[in-house]
C-alpha cells in the first residue's frame, strides 16, 4: 500500500511539474506575442478597439492561468477540471484572437504605410519643384 500511494504521489507531481510547464511557457510565448503587438499598435497608433481587445485577452489569460495555479496548489479538485478546461480552451482561443487581430491588421499597416510613403515622396517632390524653381530664378537674375 505505501508503495502504491507514492507511485500516486509521484504520478501526480510528474503531472502537476508537467502543468508548470506549459503554463509558464505559455506564458513565455504570450507575453513575448503580446509585447510584439503591443508595440506596432503602439508605433501605428491603431484604434482603439483593438488596444480593448487585446487588453481583454491578456485579462482573460492572466485569470485563467493564476486560477489554474491556485486551483493545483490547493488540490481543489472538483476546480481543477473546471480550470483546466478553462485554460486550456480559453487560453488558446484568446492568444488565437490576438494573432487574427493582428494578421487581420497587416494589410491596414501596408495601406498605412503605402500611405506614410506616398505623402512623403510627394511632399519631397513640392520641395524639388521649390528649390528648382528658386535656382532657376537666382539664375535669371
């Protein structure tokens, strides 16, 4: 019987050890997803509902994984499965509402950005004309 019960023992921190580590590196890559993110909305000063929504999926994330935490340090065990379940469909789903928000906004970075460069390639061109002009003037006189 004892060697049974730290078979379980063993099963069970092989388990939770197994856990910790997804959740961390979960955690690892969304934090590093997010601050990527973060950062062109932040240089490309994109609406903000998108800034809303992304918030929302960190809170939704950062909830479920210190539940799940607090869930297996207590051994709740009528929670953990609730948890578990939760993260690991929630989790997912709101890191994978993040990537599609972001590839969603790539083609409205290009635009932006066609943009950005067409006013500065036409604002460079008055300046020639000016600068020509002004020259050709020098020149007369």
């Amino acid at each position: 019987m004892a060697g049974r019960s730290s078979s379980m023992m063993l099963v069970s921190m092989l388990v939770f050890s197994l856990v910790m580590v997804l959740v961390i590196g979960m955690s690892v890559v969304f934090v590093i997803m997010f601050s990527v993110t973060f950062v062109m909305v932040s240089v490309l000063v994109f609406p903000m509902m998108v800034v809303s929504m992304l918030g929302l999926a960190v809170v939704l994330v950062s909830v479920s994984k210190v539940s799940l935490v607090v869930c297996l340090m207590t051994k709740l065990p009528m929670m953990v499965m609730f948890v578990f379940a939760f993260s690991v469909v929630v989790m997912p789903v709101s890191e994978l509402a993040v990537m599609v928000s972001v590839v969603l906004q790539l083609p409205v970075m290009a635009v932006m950005m066609f943009g950005f460069s067409c006013k500065i390639k036409r604002r460079e061109i008055q300046i020639r004309q000016r600068l020509h002009l002004g020259l050709h003037s020098l020149k007369q006189d």
